[in-house]
C-alpha cells in the first residue's frame, strides 16, 4: 500500500497489509470443463506457471503461459474454457509486472469466451470480472472497476449462496476498492461481513479468517484507529503461525502489517523485531531477489528513516530498488515507490541533488504505467514539490502542488484524506508567498476533510 502523508512526509510506502485474493482467483478455481477432457500436456504447463509466478521468476512464466495457451488452443480451438483459463493465466502476469496494456484484452477475451462457452452467469465469469475490475482498480481506474465487482458479487451470491467463501473474497475486493477511494464507511460492512462467511464456512482458524482480519484491521490502521486494530493483527498473525506454520510468507505479511502499525504509532523497539523476522521469511521461501523480500527491505529501510536513522536504510532502500528493477523490469510502479522511498531519504538530508532525479524518474514511470490521472502520480507531483518548496523554488513547486491536487480530487474524490494532505501542502506554499487568505481558504477545507474521517 502507498501512502502520502500530511506535511513534508510524502514517503510512498509497500507495506504489505491488505490482500485482494486475486491469486486465489486464477488458481482456486477450474474451468467447468471436467479434468479428462483437459490435455495433459496443457496441465503440466500450467502447473509449471504458478509455481514459477509463486517463485517470482515472472519472465519465464510468461514463456511458459503463452505455451500452454498455444497448446490450449491446439487441442480445444480458440473458444475452449482451457483457452480462457491460459489467457487469464498470462493477463495476470503481465499485470503483476505492470504491463496493463498488455493484460486488458486478455483479461477480456478470456471473459467473453467464458460468457458464451458457461453463460453469463457462471462462477467463472465472476472470476474474470473481478481480475479485470482487479486491472482497473490498479490504475486508478475505479468507476470502471466498481460495477464489475458488483456483477461478481450478485453471480456468486446466487450461483453459490450468499454465505460461500467465494462471496466473502468478492466482498472483500469491492471493500479494498472503497477503503482505496477512502469511503471508510463503505468498506467496514463488508469486510465484516467477509470475516462473518469465512469464519462460518470455514472456521474461526482458517487463513482465510486471517486474511479477513487483516485487511479489517488495515481498514482501521489507515484510519489512525489503532486500538482496534492490534488485536485483528494479533489474530491474524496466530492463525498463520498455526495454519501454515512460522515460516510462510503470509506470516510475513501479518508481522509487516503489525510491525507497520507500530512504526505508525513511534513504536520503533516493537516494529523492527517483527520487519526483520518478516524479510528472514521471504529470503528463506523465495531466495534474495524476490519482489516480497524488496517489499521487506523498503519497510524495514521506512522504519530506520523514521528514527532518523540514513545510515542503515539507505542501503536497504538500494538493494530494493536493484531487485525490483531486475524481477519486475525498470519501468514497473513498484520501481518508481522504490525511487520516490529513496529520492525521499536524500530529500530529509538535504540531498537535493541526489534526490530530484529520482523523483522525475518516478513520476515518468507511474505517468507511463498508468496515465496522467493516477493517484500516485498525485504523489509524484507532490513528492517533487515538496522538494522545491524546501528549497524555496515556489513557482516550480506551485504548478506541481496544483495539478496533484487536480488529480486526487478527480480520482479519489473532494473528501479524500489524500486531498487534505494535497490542499495542506499548497497552503503552505500560499503562507510562504504571502498569500494568508488563500492559504486559509485551503487550510479550513483541509480540516473540515480531517474532521470526516474521524
């Protein structure tokens, strides 16, 4: 998750917290089609992607997806479900590594052959829908998003009863995407009522019940409602151990949700015990170089810079930046959270030289990947801005500060606590040039959002 802070904090962070299941989508689910009809060959590639996609080795994935879809189209023709499968299979590669142009007509040829080989209202098309609204959601592109999501929902409901696990991942998908916009009051039903299904489908102890937890808990933790948050941790955390054992990566995801609402909190002593445990995991399940393990370091290296700590987390924030430009290629979002973390640590030493590059370098990635109007171009925008206005270049911070404050609006919404943290920093900008009346006008809107969330 990437965060923009009031004031002069404009750190984009990775902390892994909330999970989509989308995964669980492309794997947990078959094709209708029973398994003798399905070609050996066709399986063993498929095999061999998903455990190369859980090694994050994603290039040789996708030489081997675009095989077995070759051969899925081989032995059933272009409109097999098989063929549906291995397009979704590939769409979902390339949108790990960013490459959203590439996904999208996959995702949607896979869904309109699952539309007319099952029919409109088949469990199966619920999964592309929601891989797309998925795809959308990433890009910022959320009234697209929303009403796929939705029809996910209703087919699941009725194809499948409104109490199957399947229904609580599809709540939890339109959840995420309402927490993402900030309609915090949108989301907490649903995610409640998620964790409700999972723990009586599956019982309290499953890892879905602590998938549920968590991503409830994150709803709470972007709230600054720490309190009730922990303890949803605490669960989660206890589940994992228990279920999947001490060292699975998604243990290491409870320790860094939990080491993050520590470090958001200033409790440093009880955040850095559970990063480092978290990044011991990903290094031991997935090797070194693993996008998980760059995501371990960029939240360990965010601890250090919080304490005021350069030394130690530069480093961090380096071999982070290596890894994710080698596993996702250098013009991956993720890259650019990489260069904006860094760009920020040279940023608060004063660095200015070191640290200007490394933001334009992330704006020019995220304006690529996504298109001018994503909110984390909103963050780019300001990252740099706040970079001039430190260093009393108004006019070119000015143009900045108000352009991502053009785009949070438009993508997030007027009372986005992002927007508040955009109107916050222009009227800094505005008190700095003697302009009170327009700072003040800023200021008072700013806090009238503040008071929505609370």
């Amino acid at each position: 998750m990437r965060a923009d802070y009031a004031g002069r904090s404009h750190t984009r962070e990775t902390v892994k917290i909330i999970m989509t299941s989308l995964l669980l989508f492309l794997f947990a689910f078959g094709t209708g089609v029973p398994a003798y009809a399905q070609g050996i060959e066709w399986e063993t590639l498929n095999d061999e992607v998903k455990s190369l996609y859980h090694q994050g080795r994603y290039d040789r994935a996708v030489v081997v997806a675009k095989k077995a879809l070759e051969v899925a189209e081989q032995e059933g023709g272009r409109n097999h479900p098989n063929v549906a499968e291995s397009l979704n299979n590939l769409a979902l590669l390339y949108d790990t590594q960013g490459q959203y142009a590439l996904a999208e007509p996959l995702y949607k040829r896979a869904l309109a052959i699952r539309e007319k080989a099952l029919g409109p209202d088949h469990p199966s098309v619920a999964t592309s829908l929601n891989n797309l609204a998925e795809l959308y959601r990433a890009q910022g592109q959320y009234a697209l998003a929303e009403p796929l999501y939705k029809r996910a929902l209703a087919i699941r409901e009725k194809a499948l009863g409104p109490d199957h696990p399947s229904v609580a991942t599809s709540l939890n998908n339109l959840a995420l995407l309402y927490a993402t916009q900030g309609q915090y009051a949108q989301a907490e039903p649903l995610y409640k009522r998620s964790l409700a299904i999972r723990e009586k489908a599956l019982g309290p102890d499953h890892p879905d019940v602590a998938t549920s937890l968590n991503n409830l808990a994150g709803l709470y933790a972007t709230q600054g409602q720490y309190a009730p948050a922990e303890p949803l941790y605490k669960r989660s955390l206890v589940i994992r151990e228990k279920a999947l054992g001490p060292d699975h990566p998604d243990v290491a995801t409870s320790l860094n949700s939990l080491a993050e609402l520590y470090r958001a909190q200033g409790q440093y002593a009880q955040a850095e015990p559970l990063y480092k445990r978290a990044l011991a995991i990903d290094e031991k399940a997935y090797g070194p170089n693993h996008p998980d393990v760059a995501t371990d370091l960029n939240n360990l290296a965010l601890l250090y810079g919080a304490q005021g700590q350069y030394a130690p987390a530069e480093p961090l924030y380096k071999r982070s930046l290596v890894i994710r430009e080698k596993a996702l290629g250098p013009d991956h979002p993720d890259v650019a959270t990489s260069l904006n973390n860094l760009a920020t640590l040279y940023d608060t030493q004063g660095q200015y030289a070191q640290a200007e590059p490394l933001y334009k370098r992330a704006l020019a990635i995220d304006e690529k990947a996504y298109g001018p109007n994503h909110p984390d171009v909103a963050t780019d925008l300001n990252n740099l801005a706040g970079l001039y206005y430190t260093r009393g270049q108004y006019a070119q911070a000015e143009p900045l500060y108000k352009r991502a404050l053009a785009i949070a609006e438009k993508a997030l919404g007027p009372d986005h606590p992002n927007v508040a943290t955009n109107l916050e920093n222009l009227a800094l900008l505005y008190r700095k040039t003697s302009r009170l009346k327009e700072a003040e006008a800023l200021e008072k809107r700013a806090t009238a959002i503040r008071a929505i969330g609370r």
